[in-house]
C-alpha cells in the first residue's frame, strides 16, 4: 500500500495515478492537489479533510470513501463509482460530476455552489443543508433523496427525476426547472421567489402558502394543483390549462392569468387586485368573497362562475361571457367600453382599383 508521503510526492511532481489499488488507504489530510487518479481504486480510502482541489477522478472506484470536509473545490468525477461515499462537509464548488453512479451519497452540508452534475445516479443521496447556488444539474436521478433545508438560487434543474425527493424548509430563489416531472411535489411553505416553472406538468402539485412572488407558470399544466393561501403578487399563469386548481385564499395581486384554462378553479377569498384575465377560460370557476378591484376580464369565459360577494369595483367585463355568472357587485364593474367595441370591429377599408 502507497503511503500518504509517497502519493503526496507523486501528485506533486505531476505523475498520474493509473490503475493503482489503495482501498482503504489512510490519506486523511494529505496534500493531494491538482492530482489524476484514473481507474483506480479507493474504496473505503480515508480522505477526510484531504486537500483534493482540482484532483481529477477517472473511472474511479470511490464506493464508501470517507471525503468528509476534504477540499475538492473544482475537482472532476468522471464516471466514477461514489456508493455510499462520505462527502459531508466537503468543499464541492465547481466540481463537476459526468455519468457517475452515486446512489446513497452523503453530500449534507456540502459546498456544491457552481457545480456540474449530469447524467448520473444520486438516488436515495443525502443533500440535507447543501448548498446548490448557481448549480447545475442535468439528467439526474434523484430519486428518494432528502435535500431538506438546502439552498437552490438560481440553480438549473434540467430533465431530472425528483420522485420522493424532499426539500421541507429549503430555499428555492429563481431556480428553473427545465423539462423536469413535478407531477404531485410539495412546495407548501417554501420560498420559491422568481423561480421558472415553464411548460412543466405542475398536477397535483401542492403550492399551499408557498411563497413564490414573479413566479413564472406559463404555459404549465395544473390539474389538482393547490395554491391554498400561497402568496403569488406579480406572478406569471399566461397560457395555463388545468381543471379545478385551488387558489384559495391565495394573494395575487397583479398576477398575470391571461390566456389560461382553469374551469372550475376555486378564486374564493382571493386578493385578485388588478389581475390579469383578458381571453381566460373561466367557465364554472368560483370567485366569492375575491377582491377583484380592477381585474379585466376582456373576452374571458366566465359562464356559470360563482362571483358573489366579490368587489367588482372598476372591473373589465368588456366582451366577457357572463352567461348564468352571478355577480352581486356587478354595478360596480365596467360592462362594456363603446369606444373599445368599435376599435375591435374597425377594419382596413379595401383599395380601390
């Protein structure tokens, strides 16, 4: 077996490491720096605390090491082997982690701000406390893994799968999830401020007193989705389509909803203040007891909507269908606008030849 002097010596002088067997080696502390390790073992190695910036890994078997509060600042792990390897504490910043097979990983706590994690296995990972500032992470399985009070802002979750994953008590700031199956997770209490939810199947998802202020939903798909009492002003649902969403008691001012398909969702006790519906399809939603001071409604689809007790005061119901909707504030509200009418019906008039 290498001593830790002698691997020290070795790394220093800038010879790979190539094929060598130091499973369960004792390295803790060494000085190992800027090293190449290339298919070589170091299963069950003792690495904690090593100073391991910009090591490089390669096809390297790292299944139970013990890494805790190593540097490995910028190191890279390519196609490496990390089952059940022992991270916590370390400095992982700008690491980057290529196709690597990493179930049952210990990252909590770790530096992980600025790295690089694509197409590989973290399933049933540890990331509890992490920090995941302006990562990246693509193509990962996260399948089963706790990453309660982590830190996400502005990361990018790309085409992950985050079944079962928990983030309770993590804080989520413009991350953007891309392509990624949100299908039935749990932001309830989160902060989840200017985070991207573009296009993203959003079903049954529970958004419940979330807060997720410019929050951009376009185009998502919320069928069963909660927003009970979420706090939403100035958010982003253009383009949305789901059956019976619960907004219920949520905060929205302002909040663009134009373009959206919601029928039947549930607006009660809402503050809806100057929201945005113009050509939503509302049919059968309910609105009671909703503030919707100012809210237009231009050409949107309210047959049959619940609007009782709502403040309708200077709301746009101009070219709105408002066929069996009850309104007890309807006098309030602006019914049609002449001079907008005729500029909707005005045409080119045709050259004459």
């Amino acid at each position: 077996m290498m001593s830790p002097e002698l691997l020290s010596m070795a790394v220093a002088v800038g010879e790979p490491v190539i094929g060598m067997d130091l499973a369960k080696g004792a390295f803790g502390r060494a000085s190992l720096g800027g090293g190449v390790f290339s298919r070589t073992r170091l299963s069950e190695a003792d690495l904690r605390g090593a100073d391991l910036r910009e090591t490089v890994f390669e096809h390297c078997d790292l299944t139970g090491a013990l890494l805790s509060g190593a540097n490995l600042r910028r190191a890279v792990f390519d196609h490496c082997t990390l089952d059940h390897a022992d991270l916590r504490g370390a400095n992982l910043h700008g690491s980057v982690w290529t196709e690597c097979r990493a179930p049952h990983v210990q990252l909590a706590d770790t530096q992980l701000s600025m790295a690089t994690l694509s197409k590989s296995n973290l399933d049933h990972a540890v990331l509890r406390g992490a920090n995941l500032d302006s990562a990246v992470l693509s193509e990962l399985g996260l399948f089963d893994a706790c990453a309660d009070g982590a830190s996400w802002r502005q990361t990018v979750v790309s085409e992950c799968k985050l079944q079962l994953l928990t983030w309770a008590g993590a804080t989520l700031l413009r991350v953007a999830f891309v392509n990624t199956d949100l299908q039935g997770k749990s932001f309830a209490n989160l902060s989840i401020e200017g985070c991207q939810f573009t296009g993203s199947d959003l079903s049954t998802a529970d958004f419940s007193a979330a807060r997720m202020r410019q929050c951009n939903f376009q185009r998502a798909t919320l069928d069963g989705a909660c927003f009970t009492k979420a706090q939403g002003p100035l958010a982003l649902f253009c383009n949305v389509q789901g059956a019976k969403t619960d907004f219920a008691g949520a905060g929205l001012r302002q909040a663009l909803f134009t373009g959206a398909q919601l029928p039947g969702a549930d607006f009660t006790r809402c503050d809806l203040y100057q929201v945005h519906f113009a050509g939503a399809q509302l049919p059968q939603a309910r609105f009671m007891s909703s503030d919707l001071t100012y809210a237009d409604f231009r050409h949107a689809d309210l047959t049959g909507a619940d609007l009782r007790q709502a403040i309708l005061f200077r709301a746009v119901l101009h070219g709105a269908g408002t066929q069996n909707a009850q309104m007890t504030d309807r006098a309030r509200a602006i019914d049609e606008d002449p001079d907008l009418a005729a500029a909707e019906r005005w045409q080119p008039m045709e050259q004459s030849s």
